[in-house]
C-alpha cells in the first residue's frame, strides 16, 4: 500500500490509521507533527486575519452621571481633561476621553482619578484607571453615598472650558 489510507470508525471507536507506511511515520509522530502543524496555524492566525483598527480618538470633554444615594438624586456633568470638579464628597479629575472614528463600533472610554474629600477636608484616593461607557459596572466606583459612571466623551460642551472661567 503506498498511499495514505484514514479509516474513522462513526462507533466512536478510536481512527485507526495505516500512515505512510514507506516513511516509517509512526502514528504517535504522525500526530505529534499534526498537533505542532494545528497549533502553528492557531497562534499565526490572528497575524493573518487581524482587523486594521483606526487609532482612537481623543476628546477634551467628558460627560458623566452621578447618583447621589441618598437623594435619590441624579446630576449630568461635563468635565474637561484634566480639571478637577466636585460631586459630593468626591473629586473627579479625567485624564483622557477617547472615542472611535464613526465608521467602527463605539467604544467610549476615559482614564480617570477619583478622590473622596473627608469631613476633615483630607483627600483620599479611592479610584485611578479606566472607566467604559458601554460597561459601567465593569470599573465602577466604590462609594458609599455616590455613584458616579461615564456617558459619553464630547468635542465641545455648554459648559465653558476651565481657561476661559
């Protein structure tokens, strides 16, 4: 028999296989050289197929809602990058607002620092990383009395830039 012969058994009994019998390859090398073969193609398939994103836009402003827990009370606010603002006890400073081009999925995302104002006027760190506008609770802020969550990211606001005040 010089060709390669396969024969599946569908009784879910194991492939016997009758594999190059004029090479010598045995069937444990057989699947050893399948196995390397298959996960080559696995690892280089994303170098193959990967998607050309567009780079990420960034926007001077950032638009969040805070819940105030206690209240029942529910603010929208526009804050400019790297401005500090109050809501409640805590202070919120975004660093970047980025975006997507419109002709892909919106991803809206900020990095942001968050800090809770002591009764004693001391400040406290309770937050710093990136919040997602799709996902709120994914990297929410942990406050007793507020919740705070990212809407959106915006070119311009009503609200007059910090320089301008």
């Amino acid at each position: 028999m010089n060709m390669v012969s396969v024969i599946a058994v569908n009784s879910g009994a194991p492939v016997t296989l009758g594999l190059f019998k004029r090479m010598n390859f045995s069937p444990v090398r057989f699947f050893t050289v399948t196995l390397a073969v298959i996960m080559f193609a696995l690892v280089s398939m994303p170098l193959v197929i990967s998607r050309a994103y567009a780079a990420p836009i960034e926007n001077p402003v950032a638009a969040f809602a805070g819940l105030d827990k206690i209240t029942g009370r529910l603010t929208k606010f526009d804050v400019y990058m790297n401005e500090t603002v109050q809501f409640g006890a805590l202070q919120i400073t975004p660093r970047v607002c980025y975006t997507r081009p419109a002709s892909e999925i919106q991803r809206v995302s900020v990095f942001l620092e968050v800090d809770e104002v002591s009764l004693q006027g001391e400040t406290n760190r309770i937050f710093t990383g990136w919040m997602f506008a799709e996902s709120p609770a994914l990297n929410a802020i942990d406050h007793a009395v507020y919740d705070v969550w990212l809407v959106d990211c915006k070119t311009s606001s009503e609200v007059p830039p910090p320089e301008s005040r």
